[in-house]
C-alpha cells in the first residue's frame, strides 16, 4: 500500500505530532479505500491544546472587536477563494457530491460573514438615570476557552456554526472534528492563520472518546457546542454540565414534511426528493418521513417513486450525480439494515435501493433511493434515525391528526408542511412542537444571521447556534450600575436602594 499521509493536530498555530501512536483510517467512501490516516489524541495532546488556547485567550479578548472583524474578513476573503478546494475535501471524505459539497462550504462562510459585524453585535444595553446620578448598562463579554466537537455530516458546515462566532467574541478555540473527515478542518485552520489569527485562538484536535472525554473533563474549558447523535448529545450535555461547563449539544432527527391534499403534487414531489435523498440522507435537516393527509397518499407516493428511480447515484466527484455513498461500510450495512427491517415489519417497499451496482465502484459504500409507504408509527424505521437516502410515507386523515403524530415523535429538530392554505400553514407553525418549521420549503435552515438548532432529544441546552442566540451562547453578561459622585457625600444607608 502507497503511504498514506498523516493528519496530525493544529496547536498554537502550526501542526503538532501526536504524542503517541494511536491513529484512525480515513476513506473515500466511494471507492472504499482508506485514503489517508488521522493522528488520535491522548488527554496530554488535549492538554496542550486547551493550554494553547488559555494563553492566547487574555490578548485575543484584549483585541478590539473592530480588530477582530477585520481578521475575519481577511479570513472571509481566503475562504471565498479556496470554497472548492473545502468542497473537494469534504465531498472526498464524507462522499456526498462537490456541488452539495460546496453548498455547504458556502452555508458555513455566510456564518463567517455574519461574524464579520460582531462589533455591532456585542452592544450592550444603556439606561441613564436609573437613579438619581446613577447610570445602568450591561457588558457582553468572552466566556474563555470554548471547544466543538462536529459530526461527520457537513466537514466544514458544522464547525463553522460554532468557531467563527465564538472567535469573534473573542474566546478562544479548540475543535475535535469527526474523525472521519478530518482533513477540512485542517485548512480551515490554516487560512485562518494566513488571515492573520494570533497562534493559538483557534486550535485543532482529532481524536475519539478519549480526545473528547479529556475535553469534558478539562478544568480550563469553560464553554462545549456539540452536534452529532443524541444519545452522546446527551452524554457531552450531562458530563460538560455536571463538570460547570456551557454546553449547547444538538443531536439526532427525524424530520417529518406534511402535504396537504391542496399542495400542488409536482413542486412538493420534487421538494421532497431533494430533501430525503440529498447527501444521500445524511442531513440532520433532512426529511425523513412524509406525512399524506387525506386523500393525497397514492398521487404524491406515485411522483415520488417516480423521480427517485431516475435520480443518479456514484461518486460524488463525478459530474452530474445526484447522490454519492454512505460515510463508512458500517453505517451503509446499518442503513441497508433497516431497509430489510422496514419488509419484515410490513411496510410496502415502493422502491428499492439495495440492488444498486455502481460500475467500478464494487468496493464503495452505495445504496440506491429507497421509499417506503404504509408505514405506521409503531415500526422502527418510523422511530428511529436512520440517517440515509430512506424516505418513509405515512398517511394522516387531518392536519391535526398529522401535528399530533409530530408532536409526539422524541425528535424535533426541523420540519415542513405543503400547503396552499396560508391558515393551514398558521395552525402549523403555531402549533407543531419544532426547532425550525419550513412552510413550502423542505430544509428550512435558518441563514447565519437567524439560530440553528432543534427541540427535546434534538437539542440539549438552552440557546441555539449562530445568530443571536450564538452570540449569548459564546458570551457572559455583565450588569454595571455607576455612579460618579461631584463631591457629594452619600450618608450610609442600610435599607435597600430604591433609585427613586
Ligand atoms: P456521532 O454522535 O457519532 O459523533 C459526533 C462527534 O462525537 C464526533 O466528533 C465523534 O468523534 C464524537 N463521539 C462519537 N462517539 C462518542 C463517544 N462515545 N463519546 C464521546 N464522543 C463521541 O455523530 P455522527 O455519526 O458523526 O453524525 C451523525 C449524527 O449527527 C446524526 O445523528 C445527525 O442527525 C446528527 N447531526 C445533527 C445536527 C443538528 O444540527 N442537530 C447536525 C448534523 C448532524
């Protein structure tokens, strides 16, 4: 075998050489071949990282905001440049196809761009005269040495959510990325030193449980984002919170879209089959499950299978795909597991995406667009994420039948209703018990200058990324209550102030 290269961490500003030799194997999904290998860190690789990060903190908070969004805009400026590159790395390693790819990349630059106005952002409150002679106003102020941890889903995507924004607020930066897409992160570190970081805010960890548990434990972390699966969201938001830390951990999803029987089929059929069989269904954002209500079922199911059977599944880097491989040979055979699960437990198999072949690409980790209908909610191809090109159609008799089965799903990370009624579309967006609701669009996530995240075990915490809500997350507020006495003497008083 060719030698492969070795990814190493990003520390104080330059690639650092792991302290022992435990690696991991990265792929190229498509062709199922380890492509390159991943330097794994001990709790003394996290160590250095996190101490890197506390001494750049106190200058880089020093560093005016106004200072800091011109880094960001020079690092604006490199990675409008290398956007392909980015995309290139990330369709390589996760599979999905270089013009998905590249939306992505550019999703997570906007977040950049929104980070760019952070002087603005960070203003605080002023009241004068709460008092007589007293002046009242709040402080936004860093919150130390944050940390990501991302999920292998969207290479650069994700972080971006979280480190621009934290940066900006002038905290410092420690990221673990997926393991198995590590390499965009690595660039993303460099260009934001080409931009002109000071060494040390934004550093770059690559590891597993054992990177992440020494960052859960690590007494000078003050602040976690996580996105990944819910069951270890739960975990990072119980440990991190346990151990006095900030934590914000969004996790898994099924994300339903119901159609009215007032829809119009075509532009709803072709909305659907972006959104479920998109990056081959690895979205967090993707939809997962149709709910017909009515009599819409068998029309909408009929475009639907229609469509998928024309849609082109290979490598991503080939032109013109529509969908590439799963991430690893497990999760494909997890995915293709619960396409068999899906038969066994009854529900109709309208298309099948098992039987795929993909010339040349015996090795990779392909499965074909594959549709359910008839499915019922006690089935566990309902219940669970499955996380691939897997689209499930359930029927409902009414709206509110339909918000019900919602509502009463542990998901609630995003979801879209069909509809040419706008009085449908009020009642569902009132009432339907989701993060982020999307009326005649399918993955509505919200720009970088709105927030990101979900409900019950699709977020644990309190505030969502980017947006308003990431500027709180990545700050602390401060209330200051002045006075500047003119040679006054203030008589000492031990009853409650009142300021009248
Ligand atoms: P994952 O939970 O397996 O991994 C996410 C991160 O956690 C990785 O960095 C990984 O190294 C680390 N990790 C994995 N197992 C761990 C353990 N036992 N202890 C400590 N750390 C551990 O998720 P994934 O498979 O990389 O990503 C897919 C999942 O992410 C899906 O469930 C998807 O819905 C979710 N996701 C959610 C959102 C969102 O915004 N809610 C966005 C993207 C992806």
């Amino acid at each position: 075998m060719a030698h492969l290269v070795s990814i190493q961490h990003w520390i104080e500003g330059g690639e650092y050489q792991a302290t022992n030799g435990r690696r991991g194997k990265v792929f190229n999904p498509a062709t199922g071949q380890v492509v390159r290998e991943v330097a794994f860190a001990s709790e003394a690789d996290v160590d250095r990282s996190v101490r890197a990060a506390k001494r750049a903190l106190p200058a880089w908070r020093a560093t005016t905001p106004l200072r800091r969004a011109r880094v960001m805009q020079s690092y604006l400026a490199l990675l409008k440049l290398h956007e392909l590159k980015l995309a290139e790395l990330a369709s390589e390693e996760h599979g999905k196809t270089r013009e998905d790819a590249l939306g992505s990349v550019r999703r997570g630059i906007e977040v950049v761009e929104f980070a760019c106005g952070i002087p603005q952002l960070l203003k605080g409150e002023h009241a004068a005269n709460v008092g007589t002679g007293v002046d009242a106003y709040s402080l936004r102020q860093p919150v130390g040495v944050c940390v990501g941890i991302t999920p292998f889903n969207f290479p650069a995507m994700v972080p971006m959510w979280m480190y621009p924004v934290a940066i900006a607020c002038g905290n410092t930066f420690v990221l673990k990325p997926s393991e198995k897409v590590p390499s965009c992160s690595m660039m993303l570190a460099r260009l934001f030193k080409e931009a002109g970081l000071p060494d040390g805010v934004f550093n770059v960890i690559h590891g597993d449980k054992v990177a992440v548990d020494s960052l859960l434990n690590h007494p000078d972390v003050s602040a976690l984002s996580f996105v990944g699966s819910t069951p270890i969201a739960k975990y990072i938001y119980e440990t991190g919170a346990r151990n006095g830390k900030r934590v914000q951990a969004l996790g898994g999803a099924k994300n339903h879209a119901v159609v009215m029987p007032d829809a119009d089929l075509d532009f709803t059929a072709e909305a659907l089959i972006g959104a479920g069989y998109g990056s081959a269904g690895e979205r967090c954002m993707a939809i997962s499950v149709v709910v017909a209500v009515g009599d819409v079922g068998d029309a909408l199911v009929d475009r639907i299978a229609r469509r998928a059977r024309t849609l082109k599944t290979g490598p991503g880097s080939e032109p013109g795909m529509d969908m590439g491989p799963l991430v690893t040979r497990e999760h494909c055979d997890k995915v293709r597991g619960y396409v068999d699960v899906g038969v066994t437990e009854g529900a109709s198999l309208v298309v099948d995406g098992r039987s795929l072949q993909v010339p040349g690409h015996e090795d990779g980790f392909f499965l074909g667009p594959t549709l359910f209908d008839k499915v019922t909610p006690t089935m566990s191809i309902y219940r669970d994420e499955i996380f691939g090109p897997v689209l499930c159609v359930l029927r409902a008799p009414t709206l509110e039948a339909a918000i019900e089965l919602i509502n009463a799903s542990r998901f609630a990370n995003g979801t879209a209703i069909f509809t040419a009624s706008g009085s449908s579309a009020r009642i569902f967006e009132e009432s339907i018990e989701v993060g982020m609701v999307g009326i005649n669009v399918p993955i509505p996530v919200p720009m970088a200058f709105f927030s990101f995240g979900g409900w019950k075990n699709s977020l644990f915490g309190d505030l969502h990324m980017h947006g308003a809500e990431g500027i709180k997350f990545y700050t602390r507020t401060k209330a200051v209550t002045s006075r500047w006495p003119a040679g006054q003497t203030v008589s000492s008083s031990l009853v409650m102030p009142t300021h009248a």
